[in-house]
C-alpha cells in the first residue's frame, strides 16, 4: 500500500511540477501580492486631513495652509461636488482660494473641526461657510462593494469552469455534433448566468435590507440596470479566459490573476484614494471598480444617470469587446 500511495504522490508531484503556468503562478502570485500591497500602503507617513481645492487645477502656492504637513490637497472642481463630499465627510474641509478666501467645514466633523484651526492659523481672515451633514456609516459605504464581489466570483468562476468542465468531459464536443453554434452556446451561457446573478443580487440586497436599515437614496431600477450590464460585463471577461483553455489549473490561475487584483483595488473593502495616480488609473480599468463608483453613486449620493452615464458607457463596451474576442477564439475541442 505504501508502495502505491509513494508513487501515487510522486506522480502527482511530477504533474505540478510540469505544469509551468500553475507553477510560476504559485511562485509569483504571493511576491505579486506582497509588492503590490508595499506599493500601496508602503511609503512616507498619510496625511492626516483631505482638504479639497475649488478650481481648474491644483495650485498648492495659493495659500501656505495647503504646505501644512499631513494635509492633502485634492483639486475640486465643482462647488456643488465639494459641497456633497463635506457633508458626507469625505473631505475635512472645501477651500476657495479667491479673493476673499473663503472655506467650508462640516460642523459635524471632528477631523473638519481640527483642521479649520490650521486654517485660521494659516489665514486669519477667510471667511467661513458652515455645512451639516453625517458621515456614512462603514456598513452603508461597503454594501456596494460586497455586492460587486459577489457578481464578481459569480460571473468569472461560474463561467469560466463551467465551459472548461464541459470540454473536459467531451460535452462541447458532443455539441459540436449537433447544429448548435457557438453564437447559440455562448449566448445561452451569457444569458443563463445573467438571470442567475440578477436574481441573487435582488434577493441579497433585499434579505440585507430587511436586517440592516442602510442608506440608499438613488433608484433602485437604476442599480438593476448597473446589475445587468456590470455582470454581462464580468460574464463577457468569464467567456473569454474559458473559450480555449482546457488546463483546469491555468483557468484557475488566470481567474485568481484577475479577481485578487479586483479585490483589493476597485474599493470593496477600502478606499485608494490615497494611493498612487497610477494604481488609480489601473484599478479604473476593472469593471469591477465601475461597477462600485457607479453604485456607491446612486445608493450613497443618490446620482441619476447622466451621473453615472460613462461607468454604464465603460461596461458596454468592454461587454461587447470581450465577447467579440471570446467567440471568435472559443473552440469546441482543444486537441
């Protein structure tokens, strides 16, 4: 028995170790991690206070408030969206560097308190503007978060090991027998994962409404359009890694590859506005963070459509681009 249990594992050690693509995965995808983590929170000290800048562009020599250590200016350039971002404490204060200064705090805010006394240190005679409003609660700031991992998982490893467990067991090639087309087959599969997802993401939302009284002020038939193109969006990305791959261990590399990344940089569990620009503009390109900017935007901020036009706008088209490319590379049987 321990004969054949001894070359058993010494088989299956073999196999691994062949395996080049699930073997660099396990290597590199920890020191991925680990780099990608030190990037983002590695670094000089945070600044302590957001205080937001009405203008065009960010001109820190307009007052030496903007100098202060542990301050970060972020160029506004919307007063109406300043505004929005003070009363829901997104940022400690909204400073007008005209002529006269002029400033808004939330006299809600601890932080907004602490900082309007830099403030005045810094520039006797701005003028002060009070604004009111409560800051949102963690559990309602991460609700659209949880809601966009879960399609996430749903739409990539619900497709991509469906299709690769049907070309393993030779059902594609069955399929292939019949006048079914692809078109016809990865249509079925789009649309069969779309009610799936629309479904539970209805039905999660409305258990966790009935529980934890969050605040949602936006439409709700807005969030179920988001609902449906952000997941043909996910299931189009799902199509694509599964159309000609029959390595069980390379679809789930590469689908660990993309959703690990999704997860820590498109704000489910935290904010990246603090990070670099640049792991700001990769992480814009998940669908994932499209997804959650827009919902935060309806449920939180209570946005409409125009507001959230160009996420729905981003998703159509990275749907369309991703399905074009997975039907024209899926194949039936990889020999």
């Amino acid at each position: 028995m321990m004969k054949r249990l001894l070359a058993v594992w010494h088989a299956r050690n073999l196999e691994f170790l062949r395996d080049r693509p699930t073997l660099l995965f396990t290597l590199l995808l920890p020191v991925g991690v680990v780099i990608g983590m030190g990037f983002i929170f590695g670094g000089p000290p945070r600044p302590i206070f957001t205080v937001g800048v009405l203008g065009p562009g960010l001109d820190t020599g307009a007052n030496p408030f903007l100098h202060e250590r542990y301050v970060q200016s972020v160029p506004i350039s919307d007063q109406a969206e300043g505004l929005q971002e003070v009363s829901h404490q997104k940022i400690d204060l909204l400073l007008d560097p005209g002529d006269p200064l002029r400033y808004w705090v939330n006299t809600d805010s601890p932080k907004g308190y602490i900082v309007e006394k830099l403030l005045i240190a810094a520039a006797p005679g701005a003028r002060r503007q009070p604004v009111t409003g409560q800051a949102i609660p963690y559990v309602d700031w991460l609700l659209p978060g949880i809601l966009g991992m879960n399609m996430m998982f749903s739409c990539l490893f619900g497709v991509g090991y469906v299709v690769l467990r049907y070309r393993k067991s030779g059902f594609l090639k069955r399929l292939h027998a019949t006048p079914l087309t692809a078109f016809e087959f990865l249509t079925a599969q789009v649309l069969s994962r779309l009610s799936l997802i629309v479904f539970v993401t209805v039905v999660l939302y409305a258990v966790i409404a009935a529980f934890i009284h969050f605040h949602s002020a936006g439409s709700l038939a807005l969030l179920l359009l988001l609902t449906v193109v952000g997941s043909l969006s996910m299931i189009a990305l799902g199509l694509t890694i599964a159309a000609r791959v029959a390595s069980e261990e390379v679809v789930g590399g590469l689908l660990n590859l993309l959703t690990w990344p999704m997860m820590l940089l498109s704000g489910v569990w935290f904010s990246i506005s603090g990070a670099p620009r640049w792991v700001q503009w990769v992480a814009d390109i998940f669908p994932l963070t499209q997804i959650i900017q827009a919902a935060r935007a309806v449920m939180l901020d209570g946005a409409g459509l125009q507001r959230i036009a160009p996420n729905l706008i981003y998703l159509a088209v990275t749907t369309l681009v991703f399905l074009a490319f997975g039907a024209w590379s899926f194949r039936w049987r990889i020999d």
